[in-house]
C-alpha cells in the first residue's frame, strides 16, 4: 500500500504489485486489470503531453461512468495536470461555461456529445484540444481506440518524468454558486492524500474489497470511491448512471456485484429500503455502508438498518472544499424511539474543527455556530474567485486558515458535532449541494418569467423539496410541462422544483425586494 | 382497450405529479422523464400504481426512459405484459 505523495504514484504502485487484479468492473460489460490500466493511462499521459499538456494545466472529462473515465483522470493527473469532470447529463450549455471558465488545455469527450459541447464551447470563443471517445465500448476500449487512432496521425512519444509538487491541483470540482454560474473548488494532491489516508485508517480497506462507485465523478464522494480503492488494490465496481435511481436494479447489482464497501447519498439509500425488495438478495459480502451529502431521516435509516443489519453504517460529512471533515458510526440496533437525525459526528484525525459566532469567534460547547475547519484536506480556493475564496475563509490570530462551512452546528460533550442547519441559501438534495439562487438564474431565462424566487422544504420522503414561485410577463403563462421541459433542458435534474406556484406578482417587502418570508407562509 | 388504459395512467400521472395542469397539455407523446415530469421516485410511484392496478411486473431494466418517457410506449409495455389491460 503507497504512501506516495501523489493520487496517480499510489495507483501505480498497486499496479506494479498487482497487474493482473481487477482494477475497474462494468457490471454487465467489461473490466480491465491494474496492469492494462496502467498502459491505458500512460498512453494518455503521452497523448496529453504531446497535445501541449503540461503540469499545472487542467483536463475537461466529459465521458460518462467508465473504464475510459477512470483512465482519463489518471492519465490527466500522470501528465501533471488536473481533471475536471463534467456530468455528461447536465446540459452541454453548463458544461461548455465549466471548461471554459477554467481553461481547460483538452476535453476528452464522448463521441455522442462533442458535437452539442464544441458548437457551445465555440460560442464561447474556446477552442481545447478534444479527444473524441467512442461511446458503448466497455473495459477502456473507447479510449484506447481513440487513442489508436491519434498515433495514426503522429505518434506520442513517451513523456520524461514530470515532477509534481503536493499542493498542485489534483481536481477542480463544480458546485452549485449562488449567482447563478456553478463554482470550481480547487482541490490539491496534498489535500486528496490525505483525505484518502484518513479513509483508509478508518475504513480498513483491502485489496480483497469491491467499492461501489455509484456518486458521478463530478461528485466529491467519487474521490473516496476512486482513489481509495485503487490504492489498495482493491476493485471498483462502475455503478452506470443509467441505474443509478433504479432502486430494483442497484439491489440487485450490490448483491450480484459482492460489493463490499457501499459510498452514496442518504436518499438513494433510502430508495433501496423502500423499493429494493432488498430480503430478496444475499448481501454477505457488504461489510460497510457508508453516506454522505444530505441528512439521513431515521426512519428510512432503521428501515435499511434491520434489512440490513450486517454492516458497519457510517455518516460521513463534509462539504467539497474539506471533503469529508466529520463522522460518525450509527450504533445499532436503532432504537424503535428515535426520531431525531444522528449527529455529523467528530472531526476527522487529519483535520481540526471549531464552531464560530458571526463575529469570528469560538463559541462555548453546546452553543449555536457556524462550523469551521482546518489542516491539510481544505482546498486551495475556487478557481478565478479570489474574491469568494477569501470570504471563504476566516483567518486566526495564530495564522491559520479556516474555511467556514456555512453549516450551523453545535458540539456535544462527547465532541461530536451535530447539524442544525444553513446560514445561506444553499441546501443539499440527493447529495448534491444547490444553491436556490442558481435554480432563480435558471428560470430567469425563460423568456415568459418575470420573477423567480425559489424556497426549499423538508420532505420527509425526499429530505428537501424546492419550490419555485413565478409570474409572468405574459397572461397566458407557461404550462407546468413546458416549465418542467424548460427545466430539465436548463438545468441539472437534481435542480428541478418539485412545484410552481404562479403569482400574477410576487409579494415585496418596503424596500420592494421580493418578500420570501410571506413566500414561505403561503406553502 | 387502449384508450381506457391510457386514460387511466394519465389520470394517475396529472393527478400526483402535474396537479392544476390543462389535460390537453398532456399527450400520448409528451416527454415525462426527458421532459422533467418524472423523476427517479415519481418513476417507481407509478411503476408500483401499474404494477397494482394492472397486476403485472416491471423488470428492473425496464424502469427506465427508454421503456417510460412517454404515454404511448408506457401502454405498450403494460399491454405486453396484460394484453387485457384491465
């Protein structure tokens, strides 16, 4: 097992001690070995290398879950580079603002889509370097084919050692940003190593295990999934989008698969018990369950809990700038009596945390306050926003960096932090981290809106439903299926509201602002 | 046969997922998981209406937007499954 300094030098390492392992399964399609991972994504490497790629550069990867998307990203980071995944799914328009704002030198893309993201890229004025990968190959064939192709045309020499530093960028990851254009947080080797340390002093992995990868590579639990994994050698079971909600098919993919160590938001956990038929499968192989991104209701929790009751379950938190930064194991069994969430629990061995009042300073044990955290998993800012970075960011008298949350918790005696809730408008559903105001910047572009103002609810079977309340410019407003169309080709599915509640004007507060607290009082 | 079983589960679908919405708006084929109306859990709702109501089963594959996205193709495969539709 590596403790090199560097995510793609661990991977390397196992490779060279186990080439012919299983590195990356497709359920139903294909895998490959460490060994022909490794040739994969040095062939890359050199590709990348001869296509200008030099370290400090960042790589688009604009594929969607698949051996070739795990070569793509380790071939970006052996050339020296970071990759930036992109969710295929989202529409090419935020796809094409992400890899322009971040200048990417190349996009490895799938055949299916660079024709929609080069025509909106181009309408940018960007112009990267694309690697076309045909789609529907299996065990890194795309890839490889694609790459077969290039040296048709001028063969990539073998790239000489390229010699990284730790804080170099590893990944930059998107969130949702409040003015209505998603975020890149920059996160760098140093930071990613040691969260993967951390991991593996808390979860035990071995070669013998078989990870879930069920989080989209634009998500930050795919770090956990990817990176952990191919350190120790272990297999990474490619859960694909396509039955990534498909509560039947995934119990039957965890149980057919062996999946040992499961990573996934809380919601699709709950999905499993409710509509799982989970006593129907054998889960032997499953030893941890592990969830992150959103609150766990308990009642969904003790329901996967007693189908289930075999595994370690643990609670893991953490925003994409710290990764995770907290945890928690549940005891079990959960009691028929509990009604409240679990906590977030207590910070991570590799980190530090400390609860804030609004003017910056520790508040007492049990008080309210915001949760900030340092050390070496904290990320290095987000990409072209110096200004947000350093808002970001709350710097001690002794000099250290804290990045606050945002998270309002408070701590217990037992040093475990429990979460309360926001201090903004941002909410977390199925995982993914939203922020109202950009779902408001969406629905500003339909042309028949007036106003958009968006409130999030808790569901108890969704954790979080959104709201959108509209007017219109127009007497004959927008039918629901039209605005839901206009939606799901605007934004990511996980931002669509659940419901539109039309106004012929939205109520406004004395400064004529638009008046969310009445908003709030008619649902 | 066709025409009773279509309005049956577009009643189901305008009643829990489109409320207030025109009837008219929602055709035969209108996209619903392409088209943002059904998402992954109202999905498996109405699968488990269908699957109730028409006593038949849905393979796990067939939850999907290729077998689902609309009205028509929905009929079809519940008419694979009970020719009756009833």
């Amino acid at each position: 097992m590596s403790t090199a300094a560097y995510l793609h030098e661990r991977f390397i390492a196992s490779a060279r001690q186990s080439a012919q392992a299983v590195a990356v399964v497709e359920p139903g399609k294909g895998s490959i070995t460490y060994g022909e991972l490794d040739s994969l994504s040095d062939r890359l490497r050199d590709r990348l290398t001869l296509l200008g790629v030099c370290r400090g550069d960042r790589v688009g990867i604009f594929l969607r879950k698949s051996v070739d998307a795990v070569a793509a990203l380790l071939g970006t980071l052996k050339a020296g580079a970071a990759y930036v995944p992109v969710d295929p799914g989202a529409p090419a328009a935020r796809g094409a603002y992400i890899l322009h704002n971040c200048a990417v030198k190349v996009v490895i893309v799938e055949a299916a889509l660079a024709d929609k993201l080069g025509a909106e890229l181009a309408g940018l004025g960007a112009m990267p370097a694309m690697i076309v990968v045909a789609e529907e190959r299996a065990g890194g064939s795309g890839l490889r084919t694609a790459l077969d192709a290039a040296d048709e045309q001028a063969m990539a020499p073998t790239t000489l050692s390229i010699h990284n530093q730790p804080q170099d960028l590893a990944y930059i990851l998107y969130t949702s940003g409040s003015t209505g254009q998603p975020k890149g947080v920059m996160l760098s080797h140093e930071n990613a190593v040691t969260f993967v340390d951390w991991c593996s002093e808390t979860f035990a992995p071995t070669a013998a295990d078989r990870f879930s990868s069920h989080a989209p590579f634009h998500f930050d639990l795919s770090i956990l999934d990817i990176h952990v994994c191919l350190k120790h050698g272990a297999t990474l079971v490619l859960v694909g989008e396509e039955i990534g909600k498909d509560a039947p098919r995934l119990a039957q993919l965890i149980a057919d698969e062996r999946i040992s160590i499961w990573y996934s938001a809380p919601s699709i956990l709950a999905l499993l018990a409710q509509f799982g038929n989970l006593a129907r499968h054998d889960y032997s192989a499953l030893r941890q369950v592990l969830f992150a991104g959103e609150v766990f209701p308990v009642k969904h929790l003790r329901a996967l809990c007693e189908l289930l009751p075999k595994p370690r379950y643990c609670n893991l938190y953490g925003p994409t700038e710290t990764n995770v930064c907290t945890w928690y194991e549940v005891p079990l069994p959960i009691p028929a009596e509990r009604s409240t969430p679990y906590p977030i629990g207590k910070v991570c061995s590799h980190l530090r945390a400390c609860v804030l009042n609004e003017e910056g300073a520790t508040v007492a044990r049990g008080s309210e306050g915001e949760l900030a955290i340092s050390g070496p998993g904290v990320m290095q800012g987000y990409w072209a926003l110096p200004e947000q970075t350093a808002r970001g960011f709350f710097n001690a008298d002794d000099g250290t960096a804290w990045y606050r949350t945002g998270d309002i918790v408070s701590e217990a005696e037992d040093a475990c932090y429990t979460y309360l809730g926001r201090r903004d408008r941002m909410v977390k559903r199925r995982g993914y981290r939203v922020e109202l105001g950009e779902i408001e910047a969406g629905l500003y572009r339909h042309a028949k809106i007036k106003e958009a103002a968006v409130l999030a609810f808790a569901d108890e079977q969704a954790g979080v439903s959104i709201t959108a309340f509209l007017s219109s410019h127009e007497e004959k407003r927008p039918s629901l299926i039209e605005i839901k169309r206009f939606c799901a080709e605007n934004l990511p599915l996980y931002m669509i509201p659940d419901r539109f509640v039309w106004f012929d004007s939205l109520p406004k507060t004395s400064t004529d602002k638009i008046d969310y607290q009445r908003l709030k009082e008619t649902c | 046969m066709t025409d009773t079983l279509t309005q049956a589960i577009k009643d189901f679908i305008m009643e829990e997922f489109l409320p207030g919405e025109d009837p008219d708006e929602l055709t035969t084929t209108t996209p619903l998981i392409s088209g943002g109306i059904l998402d992954s859990i109202a999905t498996l709702k109405l699968v488990m209406f269908m699957e109730e109501k028409y006593s038949v089963n849905f393979e796990p594959h067939e939850v999907d937007k290729e077998h689902l996205d609309n009205l028509e193709s929905i009929v079809k495969l519940v008419l694979s499954k009970n020719p009756t539709g009833a």
